[in-house]
C-alpha cells in the first residue's frame, strides 16, 4: 500500500494505473494458485470506470470482472493489466477476446505472461485486432507479486523460502528453545502468503499445534510433515485440518495413534527411501502450489541437511529471518562462530529488512 499523500498528489500516468491493479490483485492473496494473481483496471477520460481481479482458480479472469464493472463505459477506455491478458481457452474463455469485444481502445501491460500457451500470444492478437498496446509498466512490481507463480511456470517447482528466527547474539531458534518465536506478530501473515508450509515432525512433537494463520479469513497453506527419525516413534499433535500430508523415510516410524489419526483424516502418508526437499518440492509442483515455507521453527535437528542441500540444489530461492529482541545466556555460541570461519559463503541480494513489533525482520534471495 503506499503513502495517502503520495497518491492523492501522483500524477495519474500509467504507472499509477497499474501500481492500483497490483493492489487490486493482492486482494486474492494466498488464493490463486495454481494460477497468478491478476488485477485489472478500466480507466476511461482520467477517472476508474472499471476494476477486478482474479479471485481462485476456475473462476473468471480479472479483465472480466472488470469490463463488467465499467459496462458500457469500457468502449473506447484503456485497460490496465498487472499480465498479459490470456489468449486461449482455459477453463475459462480468452480475455482478448473480452477486451476487443468491449471496443477498449489501449490495452497496459505490466509484464507478459510466462506460461508458454500464453507468452506474447495475448499481446499479437490484441494488436492484430487494432488495439494500441503497451507491454512492461512496473514490470519489477507485477514480477514481485508473481514470483511464485513466475517461478513455478519455468521450473515446475514451487518457490522454496527459508524462515527462522535468530537471537541477536546470532543463535538460532531450535537452539533458544520454545516461546521465542513469532515475537514480531509478522508470521500469521507469512503463512497466509504461502501455499505450503514444510515442518519437521521433531519441531512438532514439540509443539501441540500446527501453525496456522490467524488472519481473518485467511486460506491456510497445506501442512507438509516431514518425519526423518529412525531413533523413536513419532507423535504429532492432532491436525486439526485435513489439508496435510505426511512425508516419512523407511526407516520412520509414527506411533499407532498418530497413525490412525492421520488415516481418519484421510491424510496421506508418503515413505521416502531418501528425504530430499527436490522429491517434497516435485509433489508440492504437481499438486499446483506454487510457493512453499521451508519453517525452522524449534526442534529442527532432523531438519539441517535436508535444509543445507536444498540451498545448494537452489530449491530454496528466498529467506525470511526474523531477529528477536532477545540475548541468549547460556550458549555454546564459541563453538558456533569457530565453525562458521572458513565455511563456504552463499551471498543474499535483493535484501530488505523491516521492523515488526519489537523484531527486525530480513528477506533477501539466495543466488
Ligand atoms: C489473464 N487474467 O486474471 C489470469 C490469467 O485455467 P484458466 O482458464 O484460469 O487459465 C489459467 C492461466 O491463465 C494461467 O496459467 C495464466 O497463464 C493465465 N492467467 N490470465 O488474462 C487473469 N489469472
Ligand atoms: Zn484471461
């Protein structure tokens, strides 16, 4: 959202129509997957006659639930578009097709669409069919807010991020124990932006729940278990939400009540020879997520290698750390910074950090 004085001053170019459509679409957030999130805006003589977005899956595109806001009004307007407008049939019919039928006269595009049925296709045939058409504004901003999707179209994997809390005396949270995270209020609206969350099964043997999301109204994202002791049966609490699948090695085994509960629920139970994140990420792909939340939270031991590996096999893409306000005493935190000398280092751009609560809190991209 940007700055009340900042918009009522802009000057309303192009960049500020589509700014709005981006706006618009995150009003889908954590909703759309498989497919992108797409806000549209119908501005006819200066003013918004028309605005949508796409809201799930199956149902109609942005550009439609716009054109019919504006009616008649969209005759001759310019429709803005955070991508390109489709050109095929779907399960939905093409929004070209919608467009010029509208009688639009200039279609904005923030960036074009990366699936290959799509790609420029959109743009020729509104061109072919008379419509001025200008492709690429604020396109960082629309890549921004498809990322996931972007990424998942070109790899077939979900977009993989990493989050964990740290003290500032650089401890991580499965070493600080219990009750340290989540300090900086910011997580219950991560969950909601993610589509999958990944969690170790010693964290939740920890824990007596699952992370979910407090934000009204807020799509949960699908519970990933990941269970790699041979040591012990496992225990996890209850799920209290059948959207959840449990990954396992061989050599796994859950106690009997964990089990039948998981069978009451109709929740599957995948075994693994191996635990590799490329196997969990191949099936989180298949089954149309398109980013997933790689969660450190407490106990995470069994959780490092497959963590470590799946940043060198660049499944990771992305991390969120948040950096409690807290000074861990007792630690063994020598023993941390000799090992980190000398140690391969993977550099993180596009950084940005924020203050949340009584945090900081860190994102930035592996490359
Ligand atoms: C648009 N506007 O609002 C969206 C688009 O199965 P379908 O019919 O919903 O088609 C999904 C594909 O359509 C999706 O993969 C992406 O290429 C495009 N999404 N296109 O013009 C929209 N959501
Ligand atoms: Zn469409």
């Amino acid at each position: 959202s940007f700055c009340i004085r900042c918009e009522l001053h802009a000057e309303k170019d192009d960049s500020y129509y589509m700014r709005r459509c981006v706006e618009v679409a995150r009003t889908a957030l954590g909703c759309t997957s498989p497919n992108p999130m797409v806000g549209c805006v119908i501005v006819k003589d200066g003013n918004i006659v028309g605005e949508g977005f796409h809201p799930k899956a199956g149902q109609p595109h942005a550009e439609v639930f716009a054109l019919k806001d504006a009616g008649v009004l969209a005759g001759n307007a310019t429709a803005y578009v955070s991508l390109e407008p489709c050109n095929h049939y779907g399960r939905t019919p093409p929004c070209t097709e919608a467009l010029i039928q509208a009688k639009v006269k200039r279609v904005v595009v923030g960036m074009v669409d990366p699936n290959p049925i799509v790609a420029s296709k959109g743009v020729e045939r509104l061109k072919e069919a008379g419509i001025d058409v200008k492709v690429g504004v604020e396109e960082d901003l629309c890549r921004k807010l498809n990322e996931a999707y972007i990424h998942r179209m070109l790899t077939r994997n979900p977009l993989g991020t990493l989050r964990y809390s740290l003290s500032l005396n650089g401890l991580f949270q499965s070493q600080l124990g219990l009750g340290a995270d989540e300090l900086g209020g910011y997580y219950s609206k991560l969950l909601q932006e993610y589509d999958g969350i990944i969690i170790s099964g010693a964290s939740l043997a920890q824990y007596s729940t699952y992370p979910r999301s407090r934000e009204i109204g807020a799509k949960q994202p699908l519970q990933i278990i990941v269970a790699t002791s041979s040591s012990f049966p496992i225990h996890l609490p209850v799920p209290d939400t059948n959207e959840a699948v449990v990954f396992k090695l061989k050599s796994t085994v859950l106690e009997p009540s964990t089990e039948s509960n998981l069978h009451r629920l109709g929740i599957e139970i995948i075994t693994l020879d191996q635990m590799e994140l490329g196997q969990i990420f191949s099936y989180c792909g298949q089954q149309g997520l398109c980013s997933v939340l790689v969660d450190q939270r407490g106990d995470c031991s069994d959780f490092e290698e497959i963590i470590d590996k799946g940043i060198e096999q660049r499944l990771l893409q992305k991390m969120v750390a948040e950096l409690l306000p807290l000074w861990a005493k007792d630690s063994d935190s020598d023993a941390i910074r000799v090992e980190g000398l000398g140690q391969k280092w993977i550099p993180l751009e596009d950084l940005k950090s924020q203050a949340s609560g009584v945090s900081v809190l860190l994102e930035g991209y592996f490359r």
